[in-house]
C-alpha cells in the first residue's frame, strides 16, 4: 500500500470518528434540552394545579369562615350553635394528596414551603373539626375556650392567608 492510500485511509477514520463523536455529542445536546423542557412542563403543571388548590382553599377560609370565627370569637357569654361552613372533616386538598410525590420536582426550597403552608392548613383543619364538635355541644362552660380557638384560627388563617399569596406568586413563576 502506498502512503497515499494510508494517508487517505487515516483522514477516513479520523473523519469516522470525529462525526461520530460530534453527531453523539449532538444527540446528547438535543436529548438534554429535550430532558429540560419536559422536566419544565412538568413543574409548570405541578405549579398550575397547586397555585389552584392554595387559592381556592385560601378564598375558602378567607370568606365567611373568618366570618363565622370572628361572630363565635365575640359572642363568649353564649355559644353560638349553627351551620359550619368548615367543618374540618372533607378531604381539602386532594391535589396536594395527589401531587405529593412530584413536588420534588420543583425548585428548593419550594417543596419545602409547600409542605410547611399544607402541615398548617392540616392544624386550622383539625381545629375547625374541635370548634365544629364544641359549637354543637353548646355547652355554655365551653365558651370562652371555643372563644379562644376560634381567635387563634383567625390569627393561624390570616398567617396561613399571607404564605399562600407567596406560595402561589413563586409557583406562577415557574
């Protein structure tokens, strides 16, 4: 073989070899960027279903169960027995039930705010559920209590009304 043939020989493996590498390299370029923007619009759905359980049940508490803690809060000297709007005992938040497992998915620390603001509206919950079994009693030896737990769910409410503003402002952001 002449050197003109192990010449030519050697640029086509070479040649081979650095498409090769650069249509691999290529691949794996598209591939990651295809990885990212799917892992986006995961987020995003995760973001868009939670910014609508948050603000939904945020809306929820904000309305007439304030409005009802605040009569039960200024009525000590009788208890006040009536319809609950929140009685603490339905499943609130399903898709955060749902959703659960993906919220590792969103950027830190994200999960972990979610996690905290769904733990405080599980406490305003079983709070809810006390006052609701103490309003039915109507025990009058109960009032200043049911007063007190009803001023702390307002004040719990309010804080928790606050996180969920941050909460969905972050989420939207996504």
């Amino acid at each position: 073989m002449s050197e003109l043939t192990i010449g030519t020989l050697t640029l086509q493996i070479a040649g081979s070899v650095a498409g090769g590498v650069v249509g691999g390299f290529a691949g794996f370029v598209a591939s990651m960027v295809q990885e990212r923007a799917i892992r986006r619009e995961k987020r995003r759905g995760i973001a868009s279903a939670l910014i609508g359980e948050i603000g939904a049940l945020s809306q929820l508490f904000r309305g007439e169960y304030v409005s009802q803690l605040t009569e039960i809060s200024n009525r000590i000297d009788a208890v006040i027995a009536n319809d609950h709007f929140v009685r603490g005992e339905q499943e609130y938040m399903p898709i955060f039930r749902s959703l659960g497992s993906e919220i590792g998915h969103l950027p830190a620390p994200l999960p972990h705010d979610l996690v905290m603001w769904y733990t405080a509206l599980t406490v305003g919950l079983e709070r809810a559920h006390t006052l609701h079994d103490l309003t039915l009693r109507n025990d009058a030896n109960d009032a200043a209590y049911i007063a007190k737990l009803a001023q702390d769910q307002i004040d719990d409410l309010s804080n928790l009304g606050r996180r969920s503003q941050d909460l969905i402002t972050r989420l939207a952001a996504l």
